[in-house]
C-alpha cells in the first residue's frame, strides 16, 4: 500500500470552513473505507473536539512537536477517523520551537512517523500564515483552500500563494494546490454565482464541482462532538460533504 498523501486545509482568513471541511471531508472519507488521520493544527482545538475528542485530556500535536513524545501515543482511535488532537498549548509552539534544529519541518518529521498506516491525513490549519502553517505547508504534499463564497472571497490569497512560491522555492518544492472548495454558498444567488465565476478564473482547473450550501446543521454538529454525517445523514450539508468525498477520491484515482 502506498504512503498517505497529506493535504493540509489552510487559508489564513478564520471563518472561512477549514475546521468544518477538514472535520466533515475526513469523517466522509472514513465512511468510505479510507484509511484516515486528522491532525489538528489549530490551537483552538475546534478539530479535535469536533471529532469528538476531549481536547483537555492530553497536549497531543503540542508533545509530540515539543516534548518528543511519539507521533503514534499521542493518536486518538474515533469511529470516524484517527485525530492528532490539538490544544491551547499548541498556541507557544511556534515561540518555543524557534530555538529547535529544522523549526520549519517538525511537522513533517512528526507525521512520516505514522504515514505508512493512512491513507489521507488532513491537517487543519490556524488562521495565519505563521510558523505553525509554514510547518504545515512544508509537511503536506498538497493544499486545499476552502472560500467562503461571498464578495470579499479572494482577498488575501495572493498572501498565501505568495508563500506557497516561496515554500515551494526552497522549502518543500513539490507542494501542489489540491483542489479550492467554495463554502457557505449560496448559490441562489448573482453575486454567489459571480463569486463562483471569479475564483474559477484564478485558479483554473482546480474548484470542486461540489459546492457547500450554508447549512445551520453544518454549525451546530460539532457541539455534539461529531461529523455531520453522524449527526444528521440527511441533510444538505451532509450530502455536500459526502459528495465533495467522492470528487476528491475520484481526483487522486482511487
Ligand atoms: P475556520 O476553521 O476557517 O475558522 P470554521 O469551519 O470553524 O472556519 O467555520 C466558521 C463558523 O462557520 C463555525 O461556527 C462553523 O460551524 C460555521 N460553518 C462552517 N461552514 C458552514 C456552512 N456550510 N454552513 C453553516 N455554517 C457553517
Ligand atoms: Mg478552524
């Protein structure tokens, strides 16, 4: 079996999906036979408990990065994936791992421990272009960004891509774009429909024909610690998630 491919969720605008779609895509991918690890990059731990993990249990990714603390004793078993869960230590990481040989790649180091026994691992990324995104950006093999669709959708992407040419430059120069993912969209809408139009042209090729409707089920799941399609199959959201599951296998053959 071939190693996971390990797809980072980023953009560095907060609000925007990533925790949802890493959350609800992973979880799908699961249902669906895949071999999945979710790893949980953002201090605010919204991953882990999404999944249903107690994020005040163990330090998780923060000891693994910091403590040296194995990759696969700090992996949680969950009926809907395996989770790397975060927590609020994670948040002096990026201070404390300055002084630390290869800073920019613990990740990296962190996962190939474990990336033989997955098929996919997602890492959910914090809302900034910092250090602990830059060890995401150079842990993945590709990215996928999430747009809130709505007018203000491609502001600050240029930031980002700026710094994935510079990763892919030096730092991890096979770094590919996965794919774009349009949530909270409504595509009732002219201005959604131009939205959908504009992100298109920037980045060609790559928006998922599935898009995620805005969907109150979609919020209101992760208070109660599970993936959409736990808890409630049948809703918009839930059929967007387990649709975007099917695009995204059927891009990567399998
Ligand atoms: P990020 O991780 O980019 O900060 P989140 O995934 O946490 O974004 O989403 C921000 C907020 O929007 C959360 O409260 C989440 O529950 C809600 N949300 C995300 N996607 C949807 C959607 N498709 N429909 C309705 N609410 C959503
Ligand atoms: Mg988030």
């Amino acid at each position: 079996m071939r190693m996971a491919k390990i797809v980072a969720i980023v953009n560095q605008k907060g609000g925007v999906g990533k925790t949802t779609s890493c959350v609800n895509l992973a979880a799908a991918l699961k249902a669906a036979g895949q071999r999945i690890l979710l790893c949980d990059f953002d201090p605010q731990a919204n991953a882990t408990s999404g999944m249903g993990v107690d994020k005040t249990v163990s330090n998780g990714i923060y000891d693994v990065l910091i403590n040296s603390v194995e990759t696969e004793k700090a992996i949680v078993r969950t009926s809907y994936g395996d989770v790397l869960p975060s927590s609020k230590a994670l948040a002096g990481a990026s201070v404390e791992m300055i002084d630390l040989p290869e800073r920019q790649f613990r990740l990296r180091m962190a996962l190939e421990q474990v990336r033989d026994n997955y098929d996919y691992v997602f890492i959910d990324c914090p809302p900034s272009l910092e250090l602990l995104t830059l060890n995401a950006l150079c842990a993945a093999d590709s990215l996928l960004v999430p747009l809130q669709g709505e007018y203000y959708a491609l502001e600050g992407l240029s930031d980002l891509m700026n710094t994935v040419r510079l990763v892919r430059r030096s730092l991890n120069p096979k770094l590919e774009i996965e794919g774009v993912l349009l949530t909270m969209f409504d595509g009732r809408t002219n201005l959604a429909i131009q939205v959908a139009q504009e992100v298109k042209r920037f980045f060609p090729g790559k928006v998922y024909a599935t898009v995620i409707p805005r969907n109150v089920r979609l919020s209101e799941a992760p208070s109660h610690g599970k993936p959409i399609t736990s808890y409630d199959r049948s809703c918009r959201g839930a059929e967007a998630y387990v649709q975007l599951a099917q695009e995204f296998l059927k891009r990567n053959n399998g």
